[in-house]
C-alpha cells in the first residue's frame, strides 16, 4: 500500500508525542544513550516510510528532509508547552538531560515558532515535494529561518553563561546543521519559477528611472533606515563607549545586555550580515538585472522574521531576569523599531516577486520579438 504524500507527512510529527512520552519514562537515561536514542528514533521514521510503500516519494530526497524537520518541531512545541506548565511529563527528560538552554526564555520563544511556523512550512514543503510541485521559494525562507534559528541558538550556548553546562547531546547539532546545509544546497539546484515575459516586456520594466518607481523609491528609504539602525545596536553590543549606546543599552533595551548570549550573537549576526545585504539590496533596487535579489530577499526574509520574533518574545517574557526586560517607558519604541527590522525584509521579497521582471536579467539584443523568456 502506497501512502499518499499528505498523510505520509503527518506521520512524522504524530509520532513525537508518544516518542517523547516514551523517553521520558526512563529516567536514568544518559546523555550519550539520549543522542543515541533520537538518532534511533529518526531511523525508525525513514524506516516506516519504507514499509509503508512510500519509498516512491524519496524520488526527492528533500521530502525526506522536510518529514525529519516536521518532527523535530514538533518536538519543540511539546517541549515550550511543558516549560510554560500546559502539559507536564512529556519532555522533561529531555530538556533536563539533553539541552538546558531551552528553559531560556529566547530557548522558548524558538520552540514555539519551531512548532508552529517550522511545522506548517515542513508539511507545505513536503506536501509539494510529494506531489512533484514547485516549492523552491518556499523552501528559501524555511531555510533561512532555520539557519537564523540555528545559528543563534548555537553560538549563543558557546559563548553565554549556559556554556559550562553543554552535554555531549550538543554533537546532535553538527548532523543537523550539516543536513541543513546540504538542503540549502539542492534548494538553491531547484529550477526558479519565472514568468513568460517577452524580452520588450523586461527592456521596458528596466527602462524606467528610480524617480519613476515610487513604491521602490519609499522601500529604498526603509532599507537604508533599518541598516542605520542594524549598525548602531551591532556598535551597542560592541560596547561602544558612546553616550547614546550606553543610554540605549540600559534606558531603550536592556535585554542586549543579557548574559545568556544570545542578543549579543543575534546582533553581530545583523552587524556583519544583514546589514552588507541591505546595503546591497538599495544597489539591487536602483540597478535593473540583479538576479540574485528575490532568492537572496527570500532568505533574509525567512531568517529576519524567526530571529525578530524570539527577539522581541525574549524581551517581554517572564523568564527574562527583570532588570533585561524592556522598561515600559521604552515599549512603543521598542515594538516600533524591532518592527521595522522584522517587515522591511518581508516587503522587500514582496517586491521582488509581485513584480520580477526588473531583477530579470538583461535581454540580449538581436533577439526576435515574440520570443518568450523562459
């Protein structure tokens, strides 16, 4: 019997629960025996595809990818609904064994957009994988919110105070990201869905000046804004001896002076990557034939909303100590400017493929003129 690609899909994440019911009733577990006992259970997965008759659908190894992700985020939902009290004797094991770090509040925060946003865009993707659609957009903001995620997480952990209590499950990461890797490699393989334009179609979208070109003349100013304010918090966390860093580190947000690492690692992160992209993004929005915008504007997008979202959600939660959590005075602000980081990246792939024949590349002259760019 050959299951169909949806329910083959859901499979995966179904059975996180009852996995980790079933870690958790062995508490004398090891470390070592934990990793060993995941990595067990994501065998089983592959496993079960293959006898179920749904070796057909590994034609595209990344559903593969996407099913073994769906069930890890769900495994994170499970774990940010025990650490705030909903559900109780799930995943405790695993956290207390396994990786500490996510009783952190940026921990949390990431679990449940692992849960949720990671999770509908692994089952999309897989879905789309199975039924042999074109998924290759999608796929670039996945990737990007899960490199940010990972990232972040992972260097923050190194450097932070929870550093001295890494356990061996830490190596678990090194496959994980190696498997992200190479997802992003065959991601970036994957035919691009372009539209049929005539090569007079695109000589004219690339024609007009920027004075023209409204929408783009306003995304431009949003850009430049945002990279202005991406180098002053990157100057902050570099303790920049300036009065208005040290008044903005302890009046406007606190929360970067956290010792857990991880909005130090999130800002250098946008200090020495977001902010060359940006800067690079006004040159693509100014100069028609920059090919490489909506991919690249995709991945941005993808890892600038997840890394937003735990930002801004560590900043107000609970768990954050009191004297890094934002001050109420500093709120608007706050929400205001965090706000304008998380949209500018969103509209700027918005932009890019609403309307992509600006980033196409240059028609060659001579060609005939109802020839179709494919």
């Amino acid at each position: 019997m050959r299951v169909p690609a949806g329910p083959a899909a859901l499979a995966a994440p179904l059975l996180a629960l009852p996995a980790a019911l079933g870690v958790s009733a062995l508490p004398g577990l090891h470390p070592t025996a934990l990793a060993l006992t995941v990595t067990l259970v994501l065998l089983g997965l592959v496993s079960l595809f293959i006898l179920t008759g749904s070796l057909s659908l590994f034609q595209d190894p990344l559903y593969c990818v996407f099913v073994v992700f769906s069930f890890a985020s769900a495994v994170d939902l499970l774990v940010a609904l025990e650490e705030d009290g909903l559900i109780a004797g799930v995943t405790e094991l695993f956290v207390r064994e396994g990786d500490a770090h996510l009783r952190t509040s940026h921990g949390l925060l990431s679990c449940y957009w692992a849960g949720s946003v990671h999770y509908g865009l692994c089952l999309a993707l897989a879905a789309a994988a199975g039924t042999r659609k074109n998924y290759r957009g999608l796929g670039l903001f996945w990737l990007g919110s899960m490199l940010m995620s990972a990232l972040v997480f992972l260097l923050g952990n190194l450097v932070g105070k929870y550093s001295p209590e890494l356990s061996p499950t830490f190596l678990l990461n090194v496959p994980y990201l190696l498997l992200l890797t190479w997802a992003g490699h065959r991601l970036f393989q994957r035919p691009r869905d372009l539209p049929q334009l005539s090569p007079e179609q695109i000589a004219e979208e690339q024609s007009k000046p920027l004075q023209r070109r409204p929408q783009d003349v306003l995304l431009i100013l949003l850009l430049l804004l945002t990279a202005a304010f991406t180098f002053f918090r990157g100057l902050v966390v570099l303790d920049c001896p300036a009065d208005s860093c040290f008044d903005y580190t302890y009046l406007r947000e606190p929360y970067l002076r956290d010792p857990v690492g991880y909005p130090r690692v999130q800002m250098l992160i946008y200090l020495f990557y977001l902010l060359p992209f940006l800067l690079l993004a006004v040159l693509g929005l100014a100069l028609p034939g920059c090919s490489w915008l909506p991919d690249c504007s995709l991945l941005c997008a993808g890892a600038v909303a997840q890394a937003q979202f735990a930002h801004v959600g560590s900043s107000l939660h609970p768990r954050t100590p009191f004297p890094y959590q934002t001050p109420d005075e500093a709120l608007g602000f706050f929400l205001f400017s965090n706000a304008l980081v998380a949209l500018c990246p969103q509209l700027l792939a918005l932009r890019c493929h609403r309307c992509p024949a600006f980033f196409l590349p240059r028609p060659r002259p001579g060609l005939a003129r109802d020839k179709k760019y494919l």
